[in-house]
C-alpha cells in the first residue's frame, strides 16, 4: 500500500491520478482510508481500514466489501478521480472524468488519506493542480417550467397530462469544458406531442435571479438539441430533419467535446448523428422540453460513456486530401505519391466497429484501409514502414502487417461497396467486412503500440479517389462464409462463397468460415444439399487451423466440436453423445454458441437436438466431407432463421422460471403478473411470434403481444400506457397503450396454439388462435422498437414457444406475393370472404379490412 502525503478531515475535497503503466497481471485498488492503511498487504483491504475505493477491474469496494462490480475496468493511461465530500459522508469516483459511482457511508469521516493497494508492477501519477470533474447532474427544482414534476431523487422530469403546449426543465450542473456525456432514459413518450433532449443555457430558465422566459420559442432554449421527430437544433435553429427517430425505453445520449466544437447523439448506445457546434464554449446544462404530453424522462447519473464516433482528423490530414461532410468524406487531390489520413480519435479497449463507403474507387485501383498507431499522416508511400504498427487490407484484396503481407487473394473492394473491420482489444484480433459479410482476419493484435491506442487509417493510391466513413455504422449482422484461402484443396467453394462441395472420396476434407467467435451468442446454419444414405458430415467449430483436419474425429489439437451425419456430438476428439437424429439431403443444420455460459447447442431443422459444454477461446465454423460430391450451403439470414426467439433470461423476474433451452416460461410464485419478454427485439419489417399454452387453469389469464423493451417490468393485468403494449387476452379482449379497446373475442385455453404477425413498416398487428385470426390492432406507435411479451395472470400457468410457428405459412405469403395477390388473398384467406369484425384501429375504432 501506498499513501498520499495529504491528509483530510474536512469539507469538499479533490484527487486525481493517472496511470501511465500497470503490469498486466497486476491487481489494483485506488481510494481513501485511515491513515493506519499503511499496515495493509491486501488489495481488498480488511474492513478495520475504513477503506473505500475502486478497484481496476471495475468493482466498488467499501468496508472490505463489493458495493458493485458493472464499472468501467482502469486501463493504462487512464485517469480516476475522487471527490471526497464530508458533509454529505459521500464519495463519487471518477473514470476519465465521468462520474462511475457515489457511495454514501457514515464511516466517510475522520482522518483519511488517499491511497492505492496493489499486487504487482505499476506507475502511477498525481496531478498536484486537478480541475474539478462536474458532478452528476439532476433535474433543478427552482428551473422548471408550470406543470413539470420532479421525482425526490431529481433524476425523473415528468408532464402527467397533455399540457397542449411546451414545458422545459433545466439540470443542476453546468459544463464547459473538456468532454461531456449526457444520458436519459425516456420512460414514457405520449401519444401526442414530442420530446426535445440536449443542452442550453439554464439562465432562460428563470429561478430566483431569472424570471422564466415560458414564451420563447423552444428551439431558442437549445444549443444542441435533438427531437424525438428526428429534428437537430443548433443556436436556437432546426439545422437538419429526417434523423432517426426516438420514442418510450430509448435510451438517448449526448457527446459534446467543447474542445473541438463537436457533438454526437446516441441511441441506446449506438452514434445515430453527428455535427459541429462552434463556440460551445459557453457554460451550458441539460435541458428536456416535453411538447403536449403526457412525458416521462429518467437522467441516468453515472452512465457508461460509449467511444466516440470516428471523423477524419483534420490536424493530422494530408493538405492534398479534401474533406467534407462533418470530416467524414475525405476526397484525394494529390497528383502523385500515397497520402495517409488518420482517424482523430484512438481505440485502446472493447470492441469497436470502423466502416467505409467507396464514393470513388475504380476496378483494380488501389487504396489501403485498416489500423495503425505513430504518425502515419506523415507517411507517403504505399505501405507504411515495418516498425510502425499497423493492419490493414487493401482494395486488391491482401492483408498486410507491420508492413508485411501475410495474406492474399482476398476478396477486393471497390465504388460502391462498403467495408469495415471489427477490432476487439481484449481479443487481440481484427476481423475485416465486405458488405456487411467477414472476409478476412488478424490474430496478434498486441503490443505497446495497441496499449496507447490505434487509429483507423486511409492511404490513397490516386487522385480523386473518395471514401465516406460511416460514423454511425452497425455491426453487421451477416453469418460468416467459406473460406477460399483456408480449406482442403479438394473442396470447392462458389463464387459466393455461400456454397461448399467435396471433390474427393479419399480421407476427409475440411472446409473454414471466414471469420471466428469468441464472446456472445453466435448462430451458423447450412443447408445439406447433398449426402449419400449412410455418408459421413459434420457441422464442428474448431480452432483457425481446424481446416488441415483430414480426420473423422478431429484430434484434441483441433479444439473441436461437432454434430456428425451418424447423429454422434464429438468433443476434443472424443465421440460424448450417440443416438441422435441423422443428417440426410436437404436437412438444414445449425449450430448456436454461447460463449457465456461455455454452452454449445446444435439444431436440426430449428429444433434443438442436442448440446455440448466446455467451448472457449476462439472458434471457427467448419464443415467435415467424408465423401465425394456431398454439399451444403450457407443460410446468409441464419439469425433470423433461428429469432423465432427464446425468452428473454436477463431481464426475467424471479417469480417466473425459463425451461428448455429457455423456451417454455412458467409462473412459479402463482401469484401477481410477472411478464416474460422474448429475447429478439425489432424496429421494422415483419415478424411472427407463436406460443402454445402448456398449462392455463379454467378461468385463468394470459396474454401475449408486443411493447417496449422494457416491458418485463410490467406486474399489471393491463401493462400501463409507458410499457407502449398491444395485446390480445386469453379472455378475448385486446389492450393498447394500457387500456382495453375491444372484448368479445374468440378465447383460448389450455393446448391452444396463439400468436401474431406484427407490421412495422404499416404499424399493424394481426392476433392468430391455432391459425385463424382473431382480431387486428393498427396504428401501432411509430418509431419503436419492440419485442414479443406474454403477461402471466396468477397461477402456475406455462407456456413454450413454437420453433416453426403454425403461422409461418401465413407470414410466407405476406412476404413473398405481389401487393396486388397479397390483397386478394388476404381478402379470401384470412378474412373469408366477409368485413372482419376483429379489426381495431387505435385511433379511430373498428374498421373494415382493405
């Protein structure tokens, strides 16, 4: 343990350390305790310490004890900050200054010293003239407009009714330097009306030097703001319409460096839009209009802060390369020589995924896109220099390190196209995209030159080229294809790389994806196009080199799991499991990986068959051919082909068990309405969402439909209008926005199969029992994101969803006809000929069917 040669006793004080090395096997702690401390050899000090601290691995530690453990961990070149406040016996930790976490004890008095306890190497640096770090923000009570409610926390700011008119509320803490991140969750968002979220000057507020300025235009109030409509204010001016739009459970961030005149907005942690704000620099606090009503919004005080969104530095930009279009388009002028543009911004930890759009990039050009660290903008030649750190992929399809080509014949890019790369530092690997598909990978992502950061780079071949960089680019969500490079050579993959067929009856031959896994949930289907009646398959993940595999069982080198066409599952080239379903031609096969819990699940025809423990590090799908002319291939929307979806585990209350590789649901507490929400969520398009009610006592209650992500919140019999529900009941009524709008429907019971087909693009939603439906809901809220729920009533009742859902057929024919045919045939089909009585419309009443 080391301490800090200052003491305090007393009043509102402030320390800030940064760490410009840790060991990597180092186990850390900075805080404050009794000065007797110093006869501490424990990185969790014992609770006769009086210590409080936070600990590099992200967890909150008081009195020897775990407060939480969901914060930021404390990297190399991080900073954390303490301010210590005695009046209030609280201290509030700071990462990068953002405030992580506030613990409030009775035993924060006395005589206390910062210090650090740690088991291993580590440098560490006081700042002796720290600024202090503005505190969590709440909603001020003395600048708020008529009929604005404040909860007694001053984090919620609520209009209870439609007020017909616009009511703001200002936050407590002003900022004007440095980078700030705000964050609020939109509780609930009225039918009518809309939100604005942002900052401003809190002087048009009022409060007691101000008299409140309630006859302003809203915008006014806003030097960035940012509508739930969509809308970008700037100045008191809409600068830009046509953004995405927001709505109930959103989460809704802002990034402002007042630094660089720059912000970004968030969408429930993902950048959505981005600008500049010269002369930001002026004190400004959040702000919150809430247009008609009713409104609800939650400030989440000690948000985690998301990177920041890439731009083109435009410091670090070669003077022939032109940019534009908020230093996202970079154009290059240069008539000769290999100018190299920089990223401003440097990715030390997580994951982060970098995309680019060729505006410009003519066939068999050249241009080089990747990552690197040093002054690469200084650079003028074709490949940067070996002792400069850098990945990257060319437009002619090779992968180059450190200067040096390792792979090649790659897929190329060019205009039009899109590419990207995912680099993961805690995986130390890049993983490179076409098109939203993988087609490339990196290993060995490490160094000095990775701890201080990497910057996404650009290196033009010629003049004119023009490449836009997406800063509000997705993950793609695309399934991993064959690999060309890394497969047997007698296997032959499509120009597609989607199909695979064996060409030799000699031995086994092996054949890779494209890019592996090793976090989350991964899903991967093929279809057998091809095998013989007793012929040998197999559908395994192994390790990058599994495609030299030319064994039936894939030694324990291989780190291989596989499910075989005999119906055995191989583990670490053991066979585990014999007896199982076989493979034959036209099979489809899957395979879903948990990374999580270690946990392998293998599916035959979307059902679930059989599954494996003990996966971890990185893996690769693969396909094992013992035999000529066998074939499978690759479902590119395997995802979606899996989402009929399971419940929902992490959000699920206690009073609810999952069963079945989590998808039967039953309420075991008998007792209240627990709501069981589904694992996928969706923003547009159609789907379907089908249960079969396993268990449901006579005069008992269930309902099932679709609301806001937050609805496994709900204990109503009608979820409240905030949860943006539309349901049907097992008693016949159907509920919208937490009222009933019609009864006297058909109901179900026990063994009923009942589902629906949701619309987003046309806002509807048709309810289904055992295939014939029962009633409709249009005029669903727009501009949501929604999953399926199902509401249990009180008693041990249990429902199981359908893997391939009865209404399947249903949805098929909505997705493959012609409008014209999908209108007569809905006409005759579903509706039989006869006006449908079910029909609801949440604005206007009953209607009659198109």
């Amino acid at each position: 343990t080391v301490l800090s040669d200052i003491e305090y006793e007393s009043g509102l004080q402030y320390f800030e350390v940064s760490f410009p090395s840790i060991h990597p096997d180092a186990e850390l702690c900075i805080g404050i305790a009794a000065p007797s401390i110093i006869d501490n050899f424990r990185v969790l000090p014992a609770p006769e310490f009086n210590h409080f601290g936070y600990m590099m691995t992200g967890e909150i530690v008081g009195l020897g004890q775990v407060v939480r453990d969901d914060r930021p961990r404390i990297r190399i070149l991080d900073k954390v900050e303490m301010v210590i406040d005695y009046g209030m016996e609280q201290i509030t930790f700071f990462h990068n200054g953002y405030p992580v976490s506030k613990v409030q004890d009775k035993h924060i008095r006395g005589r206390l010293r910062p210090c650090i306890t740690c088991a291993g190497p580590f440098e560490a640096v006081i700042n002796p003239t720290p600024m202090l770090p503005a505190m969590p923000p709440e909603w001020d009570p003395a600048r708020r407009q008529e009929a604005v409610e404040i909860s007694k926390d001053g984090l919620t700011a609520s209009v209870q009714h439609d007020t017909g008119s616009a009511r703001s509320v200002w936050g407590t803490t002003v900022y004007s330097h440095g980078v700030l991140y705000l964050e609020i969750v939109v509780e609930l968002h009225g039918r009518t009306g809309y939100l604005v979220f942002g900052v401003g000057n809190r002087n048009f507020a009022g409060g007691r030097k101000f008299s409140a300025l309630a006859t302003l235009p809203l915008e006014e109030y806003y030097i960035i703001g940012y509508t739930s409509r969509g809308d970008i204010i700037l100045g008191g001016y809409v600068e830009r319409r046509g953004e995405e739009q927001w709505s109930n459970s959103d989460r809704m961030g802002l990034m402002v460096d007042f630094d660089k005149g720059i912000f970004a907005a968030y969408k429930n942690g993902q950048p959505v839009v981005i600008g500049d704000c010269p002369g930001i620099n002026v004190g400004v606090s959040p702000v919150v209009t809430m247009i008609n009503g009713p409104h609800s919004v939650r400030l989440v005080p000690m948000p985690l802060v998301p990177h920041p969104p890439h731009r083109w530095d435009a410091e670090l930009c070669h003077k022939d390369v032109l940019l534009s279009n908020y230093d996202r388009t970079a154009k290059n002028k240069a008539t000769s020589g290999y100018p190299t543009i920089v990223s401003a911004h440097a990715i030390r930890h997580g994951q982060q995924y970098i995309e680019f759009f060729m505006e410009y990039l003519p066939e068999s050009s050249f241009l080089m896109l990747g990552l690197c660290s040093g002054p690469a903008h200084t650079a003028n030649t074709r490949m940067l220099s070996s002792d400069m750190a850098s990945w990257s992929y060319s437009s002619s399809g090779e992968i180059w390190v450190r200067g040096v080509r390792v792979q090649s014949s790659r897929e190329p890019f060019m205009t039009n196209d899109t590419f990207g790369f995912l680099l993961d530092v805690d995986q130390a690997s890049i993983t490179f995209f076409r098109n939203g598909y993988p087609v490339g990978f990196c290993a060995d992502v490490q160094g000095d030159a990775v701890i201080h950061g990497l910057r996404p780079f650009c290196t033009f071949g010629y003049s004119n080229y023009t490449i836009f960089l997406n800063s509000c680019a997705r993950l793609p969500e695309g399934s991993p294809r064959f690999d060309m490079v890394y497969k047997s050579p007698d296997i032959f993959v499509s120009q597609d790389h989607l199909t695979s067929t064996c060409l030799s009856y000699l031995a086994c031959h092996t054949v890779r994806g494209t890019s592996g896994v090793s976090t989350g949930v991964f899903y991967f289907e093929v279809r057998v196009n091809y095998i013989k009646l007793g012929g040998y398959l197999a559908l395994a993940l192994g390790t990058h080199d599994i495609y030299q595999n030319k064994a039936v069982r894939p030694v324990a080198h291989y780190h291989c799991f596989a499910y075989t066409s005999q119906g055995e599952i191989l583990s670490m080239g053991q066979t585990i499991t014999e007896g199982l379903p076989r493979i034959v031609s036209g099979d489809s096969m899957g395979l879903r990986a948990d990374f999580s819990t270690g946990l392998l699940i293998f599916y035959k025809n979307r059902h679930p068959i059989g599954h494996v423990g003990g996966i971890s590090g990185e893996l690769f799908p693969a396909i094992i051919y013992g035999n000529e002319k066998f074939s499978t291939t690759i479902y590119t929307n395997a995802r979606q082909r899996l989402e009929v979806p399971s419940f929902h585990q992490q959000t699920l209350p206690k009073s609810i068990r999952l069963e079945a590789y989590d998808m039967t649901a039953k309420n075991v507490s008998g007792r209240g309405f627990p709501t069981a929400r589904a694992s996928s969520c969706y923003r547009s398009g159609t789907f379907a969402f089908e249960v079969t009610v396993e268990s449901l006592a006579e005069g008992g209650f269930l309902s099932i439909g679709i609301g806001s992500l937050n609805i496994a919140e709900n204990e109503e019999y009608i979820p409240p209008e905030k949860f943006n529900s539309f349901c049907f009941t097992s008693s016949g009524e159907m509920f919208a926005l937490g009222q009933v709008v019609s009864g006297g429907h058909q109901q179900f019971y026990e063994g009923d199969v009942v589902g629906f087909i949701c619309n987003l693009d046309k806002l509807f939603v048709n309810f289904f029992i055992n295939a014939k439906q029962v009633g409709e809901i249009r005029n669903l809220s727009p501009h949501m994101e929604y999953t399926p729920f199902v509401v249990f009533g009180n008693g041990n009742f249990k429902v199981t969803i359908n893997r391939v859902p009865k209404i399947g057929k249903i949805l098929a024919l909505h997705e493959k006809m012609s409008q014209e045919s999908k209108d007569s045939r809905q006409k005759n089909f579903l509706d039989d000929g006869e006006d449908d009585p079910h029909v609801f419309d949440v604005h206007g009443g009953y209607i009659k069917p198109r």
